[in-house]
C-alpha cells in the first residue's frame, strides 16, 4: 500500500489551537497562537525537531489522568492527533518508530471515543455492517473524523497487516458519515481521504477513481483551493491511476507555481510543493 493521506492529515492534527485545556496553567491565547505558529511554518525541520517535546507533554497529562474522566477526552485526542501527526510525517524511513506511534495515536483515539461516545465505543470491534449501523445514526462529526484519521494512519504504518487492512471499510464508513453531515470538516478533509481510498485500486478489481476524482475536486473546492497536497495527492493517485500524464503534471505544475503561504495551511504547503517536485521527476518515468 501507497503512503498515503500523510501531510493531508498534518493539516487536522497540528490544530493546536484545540489543545488550549491541556495546559492549564497557560493562556488560552499563548496555545492559540502556537497553533498558528506551527500551521504556518514555512519551516518542516523545526516542526519536526521541536513537535517530540509536545508528544512527551501529552503523554504525562494522560498518565495523570482519573479512569474514566470524561474531561480528558480532549487530552486523547490531541495526543492521537499529534503522535499521528509526527508519525506519518516525520519519521522518515523509520517504519517500527512510525508504527509505534501509530499505534499510540490510534490507542489514544480510541480511548477518547469510549469517554465521548459509549454507542460508537462498542461498536468498534464489531463487523462492518454492525459498525456502520451504529455510524449511521452518529452526529459528532469532528470525534469521528478524528477517529477515521487516527485509524487510517494505524493502517497506514501497518499496511502488511491483513488485520488492520481488513479495517479499511470501517475507516471509510467514518468519513462517508463526515462528509454526508459535516463536509466542511477540517476545511474538507475528509473528502480528501476518500479521494486517496477511492483511488488505490483501479476500477477493474474493484477501485473507483472516477469517484475519488469527484472527492478531491471537492476537497479543493472546500479549501478554497488553498490546500496545495489536495491537488499533490490528486495527481500521485488519481492521475496516475488512470495514466493521465496531462492531468498529474498540471496539478503538480499549479501547486509548484502557488504561493505556499495560506492561513492555517503554509506548513503543509510545503510539505505538498516538496512532494510534487520528486513526483514530478518520477512521473518521467512512470509514463
């Protein structure tokens, strides 16, 4: 399985600006404005040299944390954010740390789900049908997006395991019900993961990129056009999928030619301008 979703889940997880109760001591002001600091970095290794320290704080405020205390669910999920975060981005070819802190992320996810949202909790290790019974009366948007994120980095880190694999329709469910209720979620987000799964496979063995490009156009669309790796993972999946050398180099071209700077999306920006130059150079071979 492709690398897929990464940087696109960077833009939902370093929102920090959502973990203003985990330090109680400061002002919600100062935690705001680190949000925005990090999200607008033009820097990727200051990110990463400096987002460990935040993962080792989230850390100590779990473990001191009561069983059971409803009130930390947002500690959970903005450590399953963070360590998500860190591990599909900056772990570079280290796969056991990626997974280990995948598996944390999705651990964290779930523990917060189970203080949040009792129906979604026990449904999580039923089978699908099951699952989606359960998602399809759900309304808290942002807790399932959250979890569907955190989960697809899990399998993600884990793709050459057939028991997270076998997951994937679950993850999709999530999103299904994001976007049919909230498609504004994290600036259209989730259409951009949907996108990516519609796009792994080609249509002959069961893939449906057509219906992944209708999903990144929206989340482009949503964004504004300001999310550059919307159209960077266009091209890798969709463009490529279908041999579509004009498309893929338009998109990378465009994203190439664009002001990374964007509110709330300079960072991963960035990320996308650096992905689309290697797929750029690669893409003269793979056509």
């Amino acid at each position: 399985m492709k690398r897929l979703l990464l940087p696109s889940s960077l833009a939902a997880v370093l929102v920090l600006s959502g973990c203003s109760t985990l330090v109680q001591k400061a002002s919600d002001g100062f935690a705001q404005n680190l949000g925005s600091a990090v999200l607008n970095s033009e820097d990727p290794a200051t990110v990463r040299d400096g987002l460990p320290a935040y993962l080792l704080l989230l850390d100590s405020l779990i473990e001191g944390q009561k069983p059971g205390d409803k009130n930390g669910a947002s500690t959970l999920f903005a450590a399953a954010r963070l360590n998500g975060a860190y591990a599909g981005n900056f772990t570079g070819e280290d796969k056991p740390r990626a997974q280990r802190l995948s598996r944390k992320s999705f651990d964290y996810a779930r523990r917060g789900t189970c203080l949040q949202d009792a129906a979604l909790c026990a449904a999580l290790d039923k089978d699908p049908d099951q699952f989606a019974a359960v998602v399809a009366a759900d309304t808290n948007a942002d807790l399932m997006y959250a979890l569907a994120a955190s989960w697809a980095g899990y399998l993600q880190a884990n793709s050459e395991d057939w028991g997270a694999i076998a997951d994937l329709p679950k993850i999709e469910t999530l999103l299904n019900r994001v976007v049919a209720i909230a498609p504004e979620t994290d600036h259209g987000q989730a259409y951009l993961y949907l996108g990516v799964l519609n796009s792994l496979r080609p249509e002959a063995v069961g893939g449906k990129p057509e219906q992944g490009r209708v999903y990144f156009e929206k989340a482009i669309a949503i964004s504004g056009g300001k999310n550059l790796y919307a159209k960077t993972l266009y091209a890798e999946f969709y463009a490529r999928l279908v041999f579509n050398q004009e498309l893929h180099d338009r998109l990378l071209n465009e994203v190439l030619a664009a002001d990374p700077k964007a509110p709330g999306f300079t960072l991963v920006n960035t990320l996308a301008q650096d992905r689309a130059r290697k797929l750029l150079e690669s893409g003269k071979e793979y056509f």
